[in-house]
C-alpha cells in the first residue's frame, strides 16, 4: 500500500517557515529540487505565507526552464492565504495545492491574526475556478485529526471545532467538488487518477457504504460520518456488524 513517489515536505531545513531565505538557503534548495527534476521525482513542500512564496516559485521557475515542471506534478501544501497572483504562477507551472483543514482547529488564531481576510482562506473555489489542480487532505496527525469527514465538513461550512465561521460562501465548494477534491483531486498528485479515486470499470474497487448520505444530510451532521463497509482494491478492510459476512 505503500510506494515512494518523491520529496517533500520539507528537504531542506533553512527553507522552512522561512519568509525571508537567503541565498546560501536557495542555493542548496535550488541543488536538491533540479536533482529531483532531473529524476524525475515529484516534489511538494510546506509553505505558510503567501507574501513570501515567490521565494520558492521563483526557484521553481528556474528549474522549470531546465526540466517541465508540469509532467512532474509538483505541489504546493498548506498556503491558506494564497492569492490569485500566486495561484496563477502555480497554474502556469503545472504545480498544485495539496490543501489541508489545518484551520479547524487553528482557525480562531488565524482569524485573530488576519482578521476579515480568513473570510477567503483557504480560496478553495478561486482555486478551481483558475483551473488549479487541488488536492484535500488532512495533514494528519500533527494540526488535525486523519477523519476525512471532518475535513469535508469543514471544506463545507468554514467552521471551525469551537463553532467559530470563518471562510465565506464566496469560497466554499460545492458538495461534489469537495467530495471530487477529497478523492479523484488527490489521486492526481500520484499519478493515480487513471487507476482510482471515482467508480468506473477499469478502476480499483475503491468504496465505502456509509451510515448516512453526504450529499443530503445536514452539514453539521457530515463530520460525524462513519463508514459501514469498506473496500479497498476489492478487498473488504472493514465491516460493521450489520456487514460482518461480508469480512
């Protein structure tokens, strides 16, 4: 079930939360990155700041000019604050937005920090509006729990686990998109949208028979969502007790 797909998420330690590298700390990322080109290795790395990540897109640029940088399927993970300048810069690359429900649990500090801005973070429709590959995750265990339907439910209704509201409707997705985002979205960035991520023949047997109906039931019920039956590959890996034949 495991499989090296490439570097990430942090290859070198001066250019963590680092908003301002300087040229010693480019320098040594830049070496690592156009190795990882050149062998053709997909890269993802942890940014924070959108003010600051055209330190790491300009090296991208770099070595972009060198070896594409869209057959690699690099990306970008966390940037709840980024712009469209910087999406754009992202969509011109082929680069994508790994993108995380960190702010369930951090959301309250953040809107303390950038106030009415949180409104748009993370800017999960403009994201897709500018074609942007995006990916949803978790990032699990560290910030937030691995519940995917946590995670759904907050990519729906931008609150955060004390109740507090913070990303607007402006850019907030759909149910589909978010379960789209959640599951064929993420398979991308590992090259497996071909082999999994959406019912179709020719695909893995991916599933999960849940107790409820994510695209009907009320948001605040979404998070609570727990799986009946699931199968992986084919193969059942869980079952309830009203599926227990099926193990």
């Amino acid at each position: 079930m495991l499989r090296f797909n490439g570097l990430g998420e942090r290859i070198t330690g001066a250019m963590y939360n680092n908003n301002a590298p300087d040229a010693a700390a480019k320098d040594k990322f830049r070496e690592i990155i156009r190795w990882a080109a050149k062998q053709g290795l997909t890269v993802t790395i942890h940014w924070q700041e959108d003010k600051s990540v055209h330190h790491l897109l300009d090296l991208y640029d770099e070595v972009n000019k060198e070896t594409p940088l869209a057959p690699l399927r690099w990306s970008i993970a966390h940037l709840d604050n980024t712009s469209p300048q910087t999406l754009a810069r992202m969509k011109a690359l082929g680069v994508g937005w790994t993108m995380q429900d960190a702010m369930y649990l951090g959301g309250d500090r953040i809107v303390a920090q950038a106030g009415e801005a949180a409104r748009s973070m993370p800017p999960i429709a403009t994201a897709l509006r500018m074609g942007v590959h995006v990916g949803a995750g978790t990032d699990a265990h560290r910030v937030a729990s691995y519940n995917p339907f946590v995670a759904l439910q907050w990519m729906l209704d931008g609150k955060t686990v004390g109740g507090l509201s913070t990303r607007g409707p402006d850019e907030t997705p759909s149910r589909e998109d978010a379960l789209r985002l959640y599951t064929v979205g993420s398979a991308w960035f590992c090259f497996d949208e071909t082999r999994r991520g959406t019912l179709e023949t020719g695909k893995f047997a991916d599933f999960a028979i849940l107790d409820r109906d994510f695209l009907s039931v009320p948001v605040e019920q979404i998070g609570a969502t727990s799986s009946l039956l699931t199968v992986v590959g084919g193969k059942v890996v869980y079952a309830a007790d009203a599926f227990s034949s099926a193990k």
